[in-house]
C-alpha cells in the first residue's frame, strides 16, 4: 500500500480473540514495536507528577543470526515545579541499526551522516542514551518485558503492574476501566519512486486506575493514584535501511486525554512534509473517542497551533497550545502543556520528539468539560540540509535581539532604554519624540540587515557548543543573539569601508540610510552585548566579568583585523610579483583571517564554554576549534566572492554580492594570493596590476577565471580543511559521544567545504 499523504484505515469493530488482543503480546513479525504509558498521578498532599514510560523493540529485519534490540525511556515531572528527569538505555543491538540505517539514509545530509558515523563509534550509543547491557525477557503467552532490575511491565490478567528502580522508584498497579480500542491504521511517508509506506497498528487502552508508589532522587517514597492511557503500537520499522534523497519526512501530534465526565479522547493529526523546507504536504487526522460506557467512535479531526516554543536543543517548534475540533462528535477543546520543556531525544541522528503533561478545557456538545493528559509531537527530524537546519536559529535570534532592536512598537521604549542606558536605572526616560527619532537613526539601520538574516551560523555554534559540552542552553537564550549582532555591526562597517553597494542581496545599509547615520548606528550596535549579558540570570560576579572580557576580546581582535585589512598588503604583493616568493602575502592574509573571523567566534564559544562551567583545559580545546572554524569560513567567503554569492533562497538567479567584488576594489584574498604563486609571469603581472589601481567588473570576471584555473582555489580548500582537521582532534580527545558533538563535526566540514559544494551545483 501506497500513500503520499499519511492514510487511516479504520480498523476491525472486534477482534475475534480479544484477550490476546488485550494483553498486547509481542509481534516478532513487526519490524518496530513500542510500548507507552502515559500516567498522570497525584499524591496524598496533593502534590502532581506525570510519567512517560516508553519500550520500543526493534526487529531483526530478517536476519536470523541478529537479535531484537530493545530501548526503554522514562521521563518524570513533577508539575508544581517543572522539575524533569528523564533516563534512556539502548541495546548495542539497536543502536547498530540506528548506525546501519544512519549509513544508508542518502535524504539525509552528508556532512551531519559522516559526522554521526565518525563520533559514534562501536556499539556505545550517544549521550543522553546509557548502553544498556542486560538482556530484556519477554514471556511468550502474555506481555512480561523486564530488564534486570531496572525495569518491568508485565500483564497480570485484570490489571497490568509496572516497576522503575533507577534514580528514581516507582511501582504502580494499572487497572484497565475500559475494553482495549483498535486505533486506525497508519499509512505514511511513500509516494512515487519512494519505496513503500511506513504503517502502523496501535492497541489503546484509554482509561487506566493507576495507584502505587513513588519515590524521586533523595526523598522518601509518597503513595500516588490518578489515571493512565496504555499504547501499544507495531508495524514497519522507521530507521528505513535505505532512504533516497527525495524521501518525505512524517510529523506527527498525538494528544491523549481524560475528560471529566468520564470521556477518553484520542486526537492523531498527522502530516508528511518537505523536511528541507518543513512545508506540509498532505495531512490526513483522525480521533477516538471512548464514552464511559466503552463505546468507540471514530472521527476526522482538525487541530490548529495557537501558541508554540522553539527548542533550542534542537530548533524544532513544538505546540504548547491549540484547539482539537471533533466536529462529529461537537467536542471543541483547548490544549495547552504544563511545562515549555517537554523535549525528548530518541536514538536516531536528529531525532527528537515532545511529551509531557497536557490539560484541557472545552465543550462537548452544550456541556463544559475539563481534562487531563498527554501531549505528543514528532517533528519532521530529516536534516536534509544543513545549512537550513542552523537558519532555523534565526527566529530566535531575532527575538532576543528585540530586547535592543525590537523593529516594532512593542517595547520600544524598554528597548530603547536598554541600546541607550538611559532610564534603565529609575532616571528620567527620554521624551516621546527623541525616542522615535532614535529608532529611525539609531535602530533602522542594523535592524535593515538583521531582517535580512544570513545563515545565522555563529549563533548556532554558539548554542551547539553548549549543547555538546552537555549543557542546557535555554537559561541563557539571550546569549543567542550576541554573535549576530556583532556580526552584523561588522558586516555594516565592512560595507561602508569597502563602498559596497549589495548585501545579501539588498543595498547595503549606508546606501539606505547614508554614511554618517549608518556609521554611528554600526558603531553603537557593538556595546549591545552589554543590556543582553545583563539579562543572565544569577552569574556569579567573576563569570559575568569572564564574559565581558571574552566579548571585549572578541571585538579588539576583530578592529585589530579590519585595520590590516584596511591597511592592505600591496608592499607584500611587490615582493611576491618580484621574487616569486608568496608565503609572507599568505601569511598576512591568513593572519587577517584568523583576526576577523576566527578569534571573534572563538572568544564569542569560549564565553558560552564559561558558561557551561568547563575547565579551562577544556575552554581552550573549544576555542581553538573554533577559532579554525571562523577563519575556515573566511576562506570559503573568499572563494564565493570570485564569483558572487548564491541568493539565500536558491531560487533566483542574481548574485546576492556583485561577482569578484574584492578584486575590483584591489583587495588581495587568500584566492588570489596562493594564484600568485601559480599563475605565469605575464598573468601575475596582470594580477597585481588589477589589484593596485581596481578594475572594471568584466575585467575582474576574468582574472577571476584565471585564478579558479590556476588551482588557487583547491589549495585554500585544502588549507581550510586541514585547518579544520587539525583543531579537531584534541576536542575529539575530551569528550564523550553525542549528537551535538556530531553536529559541531559537522559544522567544521560545512564552514571548510560549503563554497566548493555550491560551486559544483551550479
């Protein structure tokens, strides 16, 4: 069966056998397997948690010599206060599909691939996952799943009993107040040329009595009670063996619910997409609805997003509140989570989803009703491209840069006060009027460029750095915006000195607002990393000041930069053209480099490893990547300046930058330089004649030709991967496998190899 669009198929009215059916046997059939329950309990104070527990299985896709690889997850929270523990173990024995599957998934981009590949080594999955070396028992007339002591589901015949003994305890007696309900069927993910669809079967028990016992990490254990759903769901398996690069990606929403008028209500939207654009393809949502009589209906149903949050971890965007509409059944209601942190990493590369505790209000027909339960959302998780992937950060960097340039009224003058730092103290505000002209002359002009957002990647380093040096990064949002609002204060002197008339594709700022104005506006935008380093919440006093000077560095590197840029390397051009000799021009162009790009993106990583509380050894090993990866993305600029970058959306036509923009204004690159020392004496006096007076635009068209030809441009690649390289491998040494380490892998390559790989698709 085949669907482009993700299908239901209405499942059987009854089994023939239903205790079979109600006991949730195992499927050895079925590629992938996976048990979950969703509790929502209350102790006798009062106090509410909610618990996931989630069993997945997978098969040995017809291997007889293989065995079934299991993973277990549990995640706790506790609603008065947030607070959430969440544990996960993988089986070497899955992990090596996830591996198998990783390898062969040509939808998936290259570089983050390799990267997977190469960090996750052996059969140890990655961090937030434990190797979990006990065999999982199974029972074959009835569910029994135990794993040692650390975990155990089993099927007593009226009730089913789980047990969690790990950082925390639980032992919970589940007793099923309705029959077991045959969800629809699920079809997904295929189309023409695609392979076959992803399908998927689900036993529902909706209304579970759940009481036991609960103890969290160094309390003492509370009796609990409250409700639960129980899913078990088998079919195809999701780590395809193979995937081509036009492969659609699946999302998913799946909200359970108990209402209190004795109503179970279970909404599946669902989707397939364009997972490098995130664009909807096709949808297809249905619902159960469970009466307290155990009556089972099923409708279409309708779900939109009111509110959403943006995970940093992962830059997905995960509904926090929306309206479910049954239509068929007159049940309106409005979700919304407990908790904004509800994100869970599953074992596949990328792979996230959000659970967690959900309330609801609405009507059912004429009747006001209220409920609780749980939330689900599967994300389309492909990184088809990467470079699309660290964009997705853009959203959020806008957002905090608001706080100092908010580009609307909203704010304005609390944003005002925070770019100016006058009134911020309790001191006279500025009158009405001069806060309107400031945002026309102080704001306007970097807010033009921010708007016009590039790919935002500094600010993804930023977060992915902290994210592999195994540190949430969402208390320290703000810090997001820091590097983009430097760069773009650079990008805006960098044009006014360079009398550039494009960027990104856009008149440069000066051309829009004039050269003072813009100047001074430049200027000014250096000191915001001031107002959003004070919204930190409780540093200690000599972090924050470790981060002050970290940012203070960062920009005296970047000015110490500009000035040799400026200054120019035309008597080191001289002595290159005379002696043939070219290594003291590379040297001051690799020098320029290192200044402008690498050491302000060092310092800017280094202040987040502060952060994070690393070690200075540790500190350093992150800089230093870094740092490589900065200048190694210079490189790349340089390489794309021959000819002009491509336009951010990939669709038009025109270069975003005018083609071989530096060698029209005489400036000297890291192209042109290693040219010098392979371009005969006749081409190289032309070279250097172009570079001391400019030229015209098809002129340098020209001698950009020669220089891609003369094999310039393949050795600045090889200078730049080695770069890359070589500063990999002491990281490497101090830290453990995870995704984002992968991604940070991943980041090196893109920064070395992204203009090469553009210039081969066009």
């Amino acid at each position: 069966m085949s669907h482009n669009n993700p299908q239901w198929v209405p499942a059987p009215s009854s089994a023939p056998d239903d205790a079979p059916f109600r006991r949730s046997l195992r499927r050895p059939a079925a590629a992938l397997e996976q048990w979950s329950i969703h509790a929502q309990l209350h102790d006798e104070m009062g106090d509410e948690y909610a618990l996931t527990l989630m069993v997945l299985r997978h098969g040995t896709a017809g291997d007889s010599a293989a065995s079934d690889g299991y993973g277990v997850l549990y995640v706790l929270t506790e609603l008065g206060t947030g607070r959430r523990l969440m544990r996960s173990w993988v089986q070497p024995q899955l992990w090596r599909r996830v591996r198998s599957a990783v390898e062969n998934d040509r939808a998936l981009d290259a570089r983050v691939r390799d990267a997977f590949l190469a960090t996750s080594t052996g059969e140890v999955p990655m961090h937030p996952h434990r190797l979990l070396r006990h065999p999982v028992t199974t029972a074959e007339d009835r569910l029994h799943l135990a794993v040692d002591s650390l975990m155990e589901l089993q099927d007593l015949d009226t009730s089913y009993r789980l047990a969690i003994r790990d950082d925390i305890e639980v032992a919970l007696a589940l007793e099923p107040i309705k029959p077991a309900v045959r969800c629809p069927t699920l079809y997904c993910g295929a189309s023409e040329g695609r392979g076959e669809a992803a399908e998927q079967n689900s036993m529902y028990l909706p209304r579970l009595n759940t009481t036991g016992t609960l103890r969290l990490p160094g309390a003492a254990s509370v009796r609990v009670s409250g409700l639960a759903s129980f899913e078990h769901k088998w079919g195809s398996s999701w780590h395809r063996s193979t995937r081509s690069t036009r492969a659609l990606d699946f999302t998913a929403l799946r909200v359970a619910l108990h209402l209190d008028d004795g109503y179970d209500v279970l909404g599946m939207p669902s989707a397939c997409c364009g997972p490098a654009t995130d664009g909807q393809l096709g949808a297809d949502s249905r619902a159960v609805i469970v009466a307290p009589d155990g009556t089972v209906s099923t409708h279409p149903c309708t779900w939109r997003t009111e509110t959403s949050t943006i995970s940093l971890v992962s830059l997905r965007d995960y509904p926090t509140c929306g309206e479910l509409s049954i239509a068929e059944a007159d049940l309106t209601l409005t979700i919304r989570t407990v908790t904004d942190r509800q994100e869970i990493m599953v074992p596949s590369p990328g792979w996230v989803a959000w659970t967690g505790p959900a309330r609801a209000q609405g009507t059912l027909g004429e009747h006001a009703v209220t409920g609780v339960g749980h939330l689900e959302a599967l994300p389309s998780n492909t990184l088809t491209d990467f470079a699309h992937h660290m964009r997705r950060i853009s959203v959020l960097v806008r957002t905090e840069a608001a706080l100092v340039y908010p580009g609307t009224e909203d704010d304005a003058p609390g944003a005002l006060a925070r770019l100016t730092g006058i009134g911020e103290d309790g001191g006279p505000a500025l009158d009405a009027g001069s806060q309107q002209r400031l945002r026309t002359v102080l704001e306007a002009p970097v807010r033009h460029l921010l708007d016009n957002a590039g790919h935002t990647w500094r600010s993804y380093a930023l977060v992915a750095a902290m994210c592999m040096l195994n540190c949430d990064p969402e208390p320290h949002r703000t810090l997001c915006a820091v590097p983009e609002i430097l760069h773009t204060a650079s990008l805006i002197i960098d044009d006014i000195e360079d009398a550039a008339p494009l960027r990104r594709g856009r008149p440069a700022a000066h051309r829009r607002f004039g050269l003072p104005l813009t100047l001074n506006a430049a200027n000014a935008a250096y000191f915001t990393f001031d107002p959003l380093l004070q919204r930190l919440p409780d540093l200690p006093d000599h972090t924050r000041l470790r981060l002050y000077q970290l940012c203070l560095s960062a920009l005296r590197a970047g000015h110490a930069g500009q000035a040799l840029d400026i200054a120019g390397h035309h008597d080191a051009l001289a002595d290159a053209v005379g002696t043939g000799d070219c290594e003291p021009l590379l040297q001051r162009v690799r020098t320029v480099h290192r200044l402008k790009s690498g050491m302000p993106l060092r310092r800017l990583v280094e202040a987040a490893a502060v952060l994070t509380g690393a070690d200075e050894r540790l500190v350093r090993a992150v800089g230093e990547y870094f740092e490589a990866v900065g200048t190694s993305y210079q490189i790349s600029d340089d390489i794309a300046d021959l000819r002009g970058v491509a336009p951010a959306d990939r669709s038009a036509t025109a270069p975003a930058k005018v083609p071989a923009e530096d060698l029209i204004n005489g400036k000297i690159t890291l192209p042109v330089a290693h040219a010098l020392a392979r371009l005969s004496p006749s081409d190289r006096d032309t070279l250097a004649s172009a570079l001391r007076t400019g030229t015209s635009p098809a002129i340098a068209q020209e001698l950009a030709g020669r220089i891609v030809a003369s094999g310039a441009v393949t050795a600045c690649l090889g200078e730049s991967r080695n770069l890359v390289e070589r500063s990999w491998q002491p990281l490497d040494d101090l830290l453990p496998p995870t995704l984002h380490k992968a991604l940070c892998r991943a980041l090196g390559w893109y920064a070395s190899q992204h203009e090469s790989e553009r210039a081969a698709a066009t």
